[in-house]
C-alpha cells in the first residue's frame, strides 16, 4: 500500500506547500519575552472511531497577578508530534508519520482549540517552507485564570475527511481506517511592552571591599522592577547578589555585571575596580577646641575603598588622632597648631590643623505661653558649634533640634498647674560648652466668650392691674460675657384685642447677675398672655 498511495499523492501535496510557503508570513513580534514555559503531554492514541484529544495543562502563572494588567499577550504553541499514523485501504495498512507531505495533510484538516474562560481556535504557523507543524493561539487583556490552567481539544481528521483530501490530488482511495499515536508539545510565552533597567551609568569604579546596591548603579521601583537575578561574568573580581541587592568588589580587575527586573528585562554595566588609597584635598584646616572632626567626611582626606594606612599628630597635646571605621577622626585638646601625617604604601603626607577657641552664642532666657513655641539658634556662634544635647529638666516643654544641630525649638504643651511656671533647659555644644536656658511658662488665658443676645435670659414674673395702669413685671438675668447697662424689650399681650409695644432699661446689669424690673403699660385692664423678648443690649 505504501509504494501504491505515497508517491504521486506526495508530490502533489509537495508542490502545494510550496505555494503557501510565501503566503503565510508570521508577524513580526516588537514586544519583549517576559516569560516561557514548554510542556510535553502524554502520547494518546486516537482512530476513526474517537479521533478528538483532550487534555489540561497547568501554566503556573497565577501567581504573577501584575500579568492581567492589560499589557502583555499570552501566545500558546501547540505542536503535534505523530509517533505512528496508520492508515488501511484495500486490505493494505502503512505508517506514514514519517512523510512531511502526508503529516502536512493532515494537520491541514487538525481542529484544535482552547477552552479558558474566552476560548478560542488555533491557526496554523506555517514554517518558511509552507508546511504546517504547529497551531498558535493568541490571548490579549489576560484574566487569572488564562494565567492558571487551560483545557486543550484536538480533533484529527478521520478517514473520509482524509479520503476527500487524497481525491482533491487525484488519488481515488477509499480509507478503510486510520489510527494515530500523537503527543503534543505545548509552549505559553508572555510578551508585553514591560518596564526595562534604565542604567545610571554604565561604568562603576570602585575599589577593593567595596559594597555597592544596585540602587546605586540603577533607576529601580518595587514590585516586578526590583531585580530578580544577578550574574557577574568575573565573580573573583565582583560578587553580585539579588537577594541582598548589592555588588561586593574583590579585587583589581573588571566584571560585567547583568541585572534582570521581575519582568524579565535585562541591562548590562561595566565594574572596574581599583587599589584601595588615601589622599590629602586640602592641606590645612581649622578645628575648634574641644571638638572632634572626620577628616573623611569634611573632605580633609579623602578614604578611596578600604586602605590601609598609618596616622599620627606631630604633639597630640594639641591634637589627638584616632581612626574609626577606617577615617581619621581628629580632636582639639588646646588652641595651637600641630600637622597629622599618613603613610599609605609608598605614598606620603600631612595636613597643617590649627586648633582655635570658639565663642558659644545662646539665649539665656524666654518666655512662652502654653501651646507656643519658639526656635533658639546658635548661629551667631563660632563657626563649627553646633548643639550636641538638650534636656527639659522638669520635663515641661517638647525639644526640637533642626538637621543641622544649629537650632533648637522649644514648645510649651505639658500641662502644669498655676498660672505660670519656669523650667531650665540644659544645652550642651560640640565643644563641651554648656548653657542653661531659664524659661517662663505663661498659663494660656481662657477664650472670650463671644456677646449674643441669647445669653440675656427674660422671665415673665407676673401681670397685674396696679389701679391705675396695667404692670408686668419680669427678671432679667445676664449670662452674657459683658456688663450691660442699656436693654431694649419688645412686650406683647391682650385684653380684648392685642397690645404691643417696646420699653429701654437703663439700669447696670453685671454680668453673671439677675435683676426685677416693672413696666407700666397704658392700658384699662391687666395684659394676659404676655410675651416678652430682648432686641438690643449694651
């Protein structure tokens, strides 16, 4: 069967792959790789009979939520891989997964699809030369669950759908029966326009113990822009670690170092490392009486690396020198000069110190009210003195030093009883000079109670005919916060037909006092139902 079926329908088939080689062009892909995992399925055995595979396969990517962002892409590839596809005609059977027309043919008519939560058909990927070996699939807008799993349905063509491709090429066979062993090879590659490393520079020199981050070396953010991987391609020269973040020089040499963020981006830089050394900046300094000074940090010396190194004053009665973490700390004992020599290798030199007097400029004394504040600056001091230490000594006031030690905030807001209390600040400066600071705490007077005539309360005591003219008689009590000595009262009552009118008190009303007061109303009879209301006071 074989020699009578594969042949002529072979190069039929040949030819027509051929034609499709220059019509099926991938797209190029301008996104980067973020990730890829392949899997391998188990070999399933298909006929004419039940010619559809299903099976699931677990991505594992569930767990990198920053994917369903909306800016990457999921593409799948599934490849079949035949081990043996038989086909029977007329009595006669052949294996013919080993002719690439023949597998062409049939994954011409392969069905497959996806089922996740959209689904969707795979397309064939035609290679350069126009043969199909493999479907794509191709998912934007991921969801969690396109990221966790997928459930994949091949359905194979079956003898009369084969038996209709041979007679399309002129071969009138009639396909008795046609059986497949096939595995599946399936590939999940990420792509997305994903942020990438940008560099701060591209050559780091450093020296021998030096410990860098890579914070230093990169523009870095949290999450998936936080390097994942490291690797230095000199590791006795440069030792990289992602857990830590950092880069550990070793010795002279060069190394080039490659990060790589959570998205899988990559950049390259350049380490180069040096002799640890030592050199004088300036060759001469001031230092203040009583102080100490970082030679280091001041940029009297410079420390390049981990060097090491000999230091010495010429009259360390004047001077003392001591190291600390490998910089030269130096402290005037009394006003003189005296010269700080190194020797570093074969390198040597001095630096001239002159050790001066300083003057210590503070108030001694302040007042402040409860819940103020008020700043004390030492800037009119000798330059150089700044605040080491201050102590509220009955614990009274809140104490602020400024970042740069020169300013000292003092804020009232512990409670004391009185209407007044003192507390002593004790300040202590870098050179050892101590100043106490006497301040007076003001009591915070009590908020003025706003005027309203609301607080003026009028209480209608009694209406009576006195024989001659109509009284009424009220009580006027003043919780207002002033004295009042004129009061303005609109009245209101009836007798057979209402009366009104307005009566002026001018009468002193302390506050926080009641007085009576009786007004008598032109009318021939006692007022019932009578009203009364303040309308203006003063």
């Amino acid at each position: 069967m074989k020699k009578r079926i594969v042949p002529k329908t072979t190069l039929i088939l040949l030819l027509f792959t051929l034609l499709l080689a220059w019509s099926a062009v991938l797209p190029g892909r301008a996104d980067s790789l973020i990730k890829s995992k392949e899997f391998t399925t188990r070999t399933f055995y298909a006929d004419g009979d039940d010619d559809e595979v299903e099976f699931t396969e677990n991505f594992g990517f569930g767990g990198d939520s920053y994917l369903n962002s909306g800016r990457f892409r999921m593409d799948i590839t599934l490849t079949p891989v035949y081990n043996s596809i038989w086909i029977s005609s007329d009595d006669e059977r052949a294996n013919l997964a080993a002719e690439p027309a023949i597998v062409n043919l049939i994954n011409s008519r392969l069905n497959a699809r996806i089922d996740t939560s959209t689904g969707g058909e795979f397309q064939p990927d035609y290679g350069s030369d126009g043969m199909i070996r493999s479907f794509r699939y191709s998912r934007s807008d991921l969801l969690s669950e396109d990221l966790t799993y997928a459930n994949f349905t091949v359905t194979l063509p079956d003898e009369y759908a084969i038996e209709s491709l041979f007679y399309q090429y002129g071969e009138d066979l009639e396909i008795d029966d046609v059986q497949y062993s096939v595995k599946f090879k399936v590939k999940v590659s990420i792509y997305g326009n994903a942020p990438g490393i940008k560099l701060k520079k591209k050559v780091l020199y450093g020296y021998i113990n030096d410990i860098w981050y890579f914070i230093d070396v990169a523009e870095l953010k949290g999450g998936n822009e936080k390097i994942v991987k490291a690797t230095s391609s000199n590791p006795s020269v440069a030792v990289v670690s992602a857990s830590t973040q950092r880069i550990r020089l070793k010795k002279v040499g060069t190394s080039k170092i490659t990060l790589t963020n959570g998205y899988g981006r990559s950049a390259t830089f350049t380490v180069k490392v040096q002799h640890s050394t030592i050199k004088r900046r300036v060759s001469s300094v001031s230092c203040i009486l009583g102080t100490e000074m970082d030679l280091d940090n001041n940029g009297i010396v410079g420390i390049l690396g981990t060097p090491r190194y000999t230091v010495k004053s010429s009259d360390s009665s004047i001077i003392s020198v001591r190291k600390s973490l490998n910089h030269p700390i130096i402290r005037g004992k009394k006003a003189g000069s005296a010269r700080i020599s190194f020797t570093c290798g074969k390198k040597k030199f001095s630096v001239l110190v002159r050790v001066k007097k300083a003057s210590v400029v503070f108030s001694n004394s302040i007042t402040l009210t409860e819940g103020s504040s008020r700043s004390l600056s030492a800037a009119g001091s000798s330059s150089g003195i700044y605040i080491r230490k201050a102590v509220s000594l009955n614990g009274l006031l809140s104490l602020k030093l400024s970042a740069d030690s020169k300013t000292l905030t003092l804020t009232a807001n512990k409670s004391f009883s009185g209407k007044t209390a003192t507390e002593k600040v004790l300040v202590t400066f870098n050179n050892g000079t101590k100043k106490t600071v006497t301040v007076k705490i003001n009591k915070k007077p009590a908020a003025t109670k706003p005027f309203s005539l609301k607080d003026i309360k009028i209480k209608l005591i009694r209406s009576y005919w006195n024989g001659s003219k109509a009284c009424i008689e009220y009580s006027i009590t003043n919780n207002s916060s002033k004295n009042l000595n004129k009061i303005r009262i609109f009245y209101s009552g009836t007798i057979s037909e209402t009366v009104s009118g307005y009566t002026t008190i001018n009468s002193s009303i302390p506050k926080g006092t009641t007085k009576t007061f009786i007004t008598r109303v032109g009318a021939y009879d006692y007022l019932e139902g009578v009203t009364l209301k303040v309308t203006s006071a003063s």
